[in-house]
C-alpha cells in the first residue's frame, strides 16, 4: 500500500504542475508570440493525432493492463512483444491509410485551412509516437512505475512545445519547422520511456510468442475491440470540435476556441484526481453488493464535487474581464466570452453528476457506458455540423453543452433506473441558492484597478463568502470536515 499511495502522491503533484505548465504555455508563450491561425494550426496537429492513436493502438494498452498480471517471468515479456506487434501493425495500416487518403484529407481544409496539408506527415508521426508511448505506459502501469511515465506526459510534452514556441519568438526556427518539431518531441517521450524501462526495470523484448495461444488472442481480440472503440470515442469526443470548427471557419476560430476551452476545463480538474482515488472503492462495494455504501458515495461525491465545481465557476465567469485584459492578445481572444462560460457550465454539471459512469464501468452493465459514449460523440458531431455554420464557434459551445447535458441525463435515469440511487438531495438546493447570491456580489464588487489584483481580491472575497455559506448551511459534510481538519490544523482553533 505504501507503494500506491507515494506512487499516487506523486503523480498527482506531477498532474498539477503539469496544468501549470499548460496554463503557462497556452495563456502566454501562445497567445503572445502565435497568431491566431497558428495556435490553431498547431493545436490542430495534435488534435487529430489524439484522435487516432487509439485506433492505431488497437486496443492493446488496456490488453496490456488487463491482462498483464495473468502472465510470469519470461511469460510477460512474450506478451507485452505480442502486444508491440499488434501496435506495429495497427499504425502500419494506419500510416498506409493516411498516405494513400492524403488528397481526399487535403479536399476538407483546402477552403479554410490550405497550409495544414502540409503538416499530414506530422501528424502520421506524432501518431506512431504517442500509441508507443501509451503501450509502454501502460507496461509502466502493470509494474507500479508510473511517476516517470507521467513526468513525460505531464510535464515534459508540454515542455517540449513551450520550448518549440519560445525558438519560434526568438526566430531559431521558423513555425513550419516547429510544428515539425513536434514529432520530435513525442518521438524523445517514446525513447526516454523505453531507455527508463530498459535500463532500471530489466524490460526485454521477446518474440517468441507461441505462448500467446488461440484461447489468449481471442480474449484479446474481444476486450481489445472493446477499449479501442471506447478510447476512440473518447478521442473523438475530445478533439472533433477542433476539428470541425478549422473545417468551417479555419484555424483562426480554432485558436480562439481552443484557448477559451482550456481555460474553462479547470472546473471538472479535480474530478480527475477525485475518480482515481473513489474508483477503486466503488469496485470493492460493487463486488460486495454493498448499494447503500455506493448510494452514500455517489451523493456525497455529487455535492462535494459540486461545492469546488460552483467555487470554480463563479471565480471564472467573474473574472473573465480582467482575464482578457490580462492576457495577451486578450482582446482577440474575448470573441470567446461565451465560449468559457459554456464550457464551465458543462464541466460543473459533470461534476454535479458525480459517479455516474464509474459506478456503471463496475457493474456487469460496464458496456452501456460505450453506448452512451458513442451516443454523445456522434450527436456531438451532428450538433457541430448544424450550429458552427450558424453561430460560428458559440455555436460549437452549444453543441458540447447539449451534448454533455444529454449524455448526464442518461446516465442520471440509467443508474436510477437499474441500481435505485440518485445523486441530487436537498442541499443541491441550498448550493444553488448560494451560487446565485455569491455570483452577484462577484459580478457587482469591482475594484478598478489592475487585472492581477482585481483577480485576486474579487477571487478572495468571493471564496471567502462561498465557503462561510456553505458550511453555515451544512451542504457538504464533506467539506465541512476538511476546513475544521485545516483549522484545527495549521491555526489551532477547533471549530463546532
């Protein structure tokens, strides 16, 4: 257990300096030193890459996790190396495709973004890389040894385009051969993880595969096809938008888009530590048939969530002004007002929403989660296609809003229906009331005075009032332990 938890530790502190890193790059380095079309264009490579590596990967980094512990000694290499293959051939195929459709590719952007055919190669690249990369990820997952993998994703990756930007400012290279530079990079995550996992954890390819028999590459075939849809799905999900919107409008909207999203996700980030941490114990009460203990977390993580997901909120939605005035480029960038608003709206209902999804994931129902993830993506898709021509990348806002509403519902009645529980309870409504009443005073109190410190004083005084009303009004019990915890803490005084 020690080693999970420093394993966890670690990774979580590696997470959040990774999102400072991003913020840093994509608030500032981007803003100030790229045009719009650029951000777009560059983001955009990524974007597709991401959206196809899980279909390169056919499925084997979740094989690899899954099935990995069922193997010993020279057995696990066997595997992992049947795995590789399997990855091998999967971006083969893929890279054939790509080379094979690159005039059929060319005909969707060569109205409103020409240069990006340039840059299809990249993308092959980055494609081989990163499936690679998450392969070998996953090994690092099976053996405990993930705070070096995440370093690399978290922290190096995004280094690594910072550092691209900032050779652009200072003219070391031109912006064609930055985007160049990002094979590059994911190409040196790839080969630093595998020199790490050679050189430290006796890693070993071998190819002498006849261990992997008939029964073995059927159940791979099977839970394989599964994940790799579902990943696709999430990727899609993920990066269509980007997408669709340079398809219709060109990277410049993209840029636009991209930045205002990135800020708006900070709402749902401490969803994704949170689900790490409650997805393991929702499998054990699963596997003990215990419903009341689930029905209890799903409620309490939905009004936990829900509490730092409405201080979020509000901070931003408030701040927005002098955000844009702070930033550069801001004033470009506020076409996107909207766009944030949208955006965090749809992140605090998903966290509101609390375990749904994880709650079925551990169920022997798990597969209704693909089709409600293949649901969402091709309304989100379908509403992307109706919207952008009409409201341009509000509309896009819209579609991801209504789409991640939809999908909430569903899973809302889903679990209702199938395991008797409900995450909304009483106290939803007395956050609510205090979200309106704090949001208004955010909105009326202003300071006049220099971004930077009209964030931070409007930031503070609305935390500050949020949290006396939450805790005076018992909302979360949750929250109200964890600030006495701190108070009796770090300033000795014991609280009722």
């Amino acid at each position: 257990m020690g080693v999970v938890i420093k394993q966890s530790f670690w990774g979580t502190a590696i997470a959040y300096l990774g999102v400072a890193v991003g913020y840093l790059n994509t608030l500032y380095f981007r803003a100030e030193y790229l045009t719009l079309e650029q951000i777009g264009l560059f983001t955009l490579v990524t974007a597709h890459a991401m959206m196809i590596s899980p279909l390169s990967l056919l499925g084997t980094s979740s094989c690899c996790i899954k099935f990995f512990p069922s193997f010993s000694g020279r057995d696990k290499n066997r595997f992992f190396s049947f795995l590789f293959l399997v990855t091998i051939t999967g971006n083969g195929i893929i890279l054939l495709a790509g080379s094979l459709l690159k005039e059929v590719i060319a005909l969707r952007y060569i109205g409103q973004a020409p240069d990006y055919t340039d840059y299809i190669f990249i993308v092959g690249a980055v494609i081989l890389s990163n499936s690679l990369f998450e392969l070998f990820f996953s090994y690092s997952r099976s053996i405990m040894k993930v705070v070096f993998p995440s370093f690399i994703r978290d922290i190096y990756l995004r280094l690594g385009s910072l550092m691209l930007i900032i050779g652009y400012a200072f003219s070391w290279w031109s912006f064609n051969s930055a985007i160049h530079g990002l094979g590059l990079v994911y190409l040196g995550a790839f080969v630093l993880l595998l020199f790490q996992l050679l050189s430290f954890h006796k890693f070993r390819f071998d190819f002498s595969i006849g261990i992997i028999d008939a029964k073995w590459r059927m159940k791979l075939l099977k839970f394989g096809g599964y994940s790799m849809l579902l990943a696709l799905s999430f990727a899609f999900y993920n990066n269509t938008t980007y997408d669709q919107i340079t398809a219709h409008l060109g990277p410049e909207a993209n840029g636009i888009f991209q930045t205002c999203f990135f800020i708006a996700v900070i709402v749902e980030m401490p969803r994704r530590n949170m689900t790490k941490v409650m997805g393991p114990i929702i499998s054990k009460k699963s596997q003990e048939k215990n419903s009341e203990a689930i029905k209890s977390l799903y409620q309490r993580g939905s009004l936990t969530m829900g509490v730092i997901g409405t201080l979020l909120f509000i901070g931003i939605i408030t701040n927005l002004e002098d955000l844009f005035n702070f930033i550069p480029k801001g004033d470009e960038f506020s076409a996107g007002y909207w766009i944030v608003i949208i955006i965090c709206l749809a992140k605090l209902c998903v966290m509101i929403s609390s375990f749904a999804g994880e709650i079925i994931s551990f169920s022997p129902l798990y597969r209704y989660n693909f089709v409600f993830q293949i649901t969402a993506t091709l309304l989100l898709m379908g509403l992307n296609y109706f919207f952008i021509p009409i409201w341009g990348i509000n509309g896009a806002g819209i579609a991801f809003l209504s789409t991640t509403i939809v999908q909430i519902i569903l899973k809302f009645f889903f679990v209702g229906y199938h395991f008797k529980m409900y995450p909304l309870t009483r106290s939803h409504l007395s956050l609510f009331a205090i979200a309106i009443l704090v949001s208004a005073f955010a909105f009326w109190f202003q300071t006049n005075s220099h971004p930077v410190i009209s964030i931070a004083i409007r930031s503070g005084l609305t935390a500050i009032l949020f949290i006396i009303l939450v805790c005076y009004f018992k909302v979360s019990e949750d929250i109200n332990q964890l600030i006495r915890s701190i108070f009796e803490r770090f300033f000795k005084i014991k609280l009722s």
